[in-house]
C-alpha cells in the first residue's frame, strides 16, 4: 500500500490508523532518512494504541518501552549501533516475540536477525512535490506463520 501524506499531521494521523489496528505481536519496521518523519509516524502509532506518555525517539538507548496503551508498545532505534550483538543484550527477542507491538526505526541496519514476519513502512520526500510531501509505502515481508518444514 502506498500513502501519500502533504504534512506532518497526515504522517502522525496514518500512524494513528496502523497503531489502532495493529495485533499482538506485531512487528513494524520504519526506513527512512533522518527528517523524513519517522519520529512523528511512531507518535501516530503510539496514540492509536491508546498512548498518551511523550514519545522520544531512543537513539541512546536503543528501545523505549511503553505499557499504559491497550498494547505494550516496543520502539527501537537501532541508528547508533555498533555490533549486532548489542540486540541481544537488551533482549530483543523477548520484544518481538511477545505480545506486544514493535517498531524498529533503522530496521534495515539489523536485517539479520528481524523475525520471519514484519510489516516494513518505508517513509521518503519527494522536493518535487513539496517540502513537507512524503510518500509512505507499507508492504508485508515474509509470512505471518513459518512452516516448520522448510
């Protein structure tokens, strides 16, 4: 599926709608540039999910975490890094395979180790069609239940 949003109030209120349907257990991951708005979308998701906290990115930290919405809430950004190895320190696995609702900012930079299953939201400007334009692409990669034959 492919958005376009003309403002930073149509990012966050997409957002709101993905955060409103999303189901236990899901995973997102956000691609973007620095500025493209990644940081306002995961807003949007947090107050679909029922989150009212102030949403930070957690570039130093690497995850925050959120527990008052009808779902906890998982925001990673995995920018800064240095060794993969450093996921599992914070024990990413226990995040996205829980009950809870993940969003992996810089996903592109932990390819290895995503889950089998994740929705992947690709956020990009386009000067052409104006400073505060975006178009937002959300596709499904892989398969929501591997078979355990393959």
């Amino acid at each position: 599926m492919v958005f376009e949003s003309f403002s930073e109030a149509d990012t966050f209120a997409l957002g709101i709608k993905i955060g409103s349907e999303a189901r236990p257990g899901q995973v997102y991951t956000l691609i973007g540039d620095l500025g493209v708005g990644k940081t306002a979308f995961t807003k949007g998701v947090a107050r679909g999910l029922g989150i009212e906290e102030m949403i930070s990115s957690p570039t130093f930290t690497i995850v925050q975490v959120y527990e008052e919405g009808r779902l906890p809430f998982y925001h990673f950004d995995v920018y800064r890094i240095a060794d993969i190895e450093e996921m599992d320190e914070i024990g990413f696995e226990d995040y996205i395979y829980s009950e809870g609702v993940s969003m992996i900012e810089w996903a592109n930079l932990i390819e290895e180790i995503l889950p089998a299953a994740y929705q992947q939201i690709t956020i990009e400007k386009n000067p052409e069609k104006g400073f505060d334009y975006r178009k937002i692409t959300i596709e499904r990669i892989g398969r929501e239940h591997e078979n355990s034959c393959n």
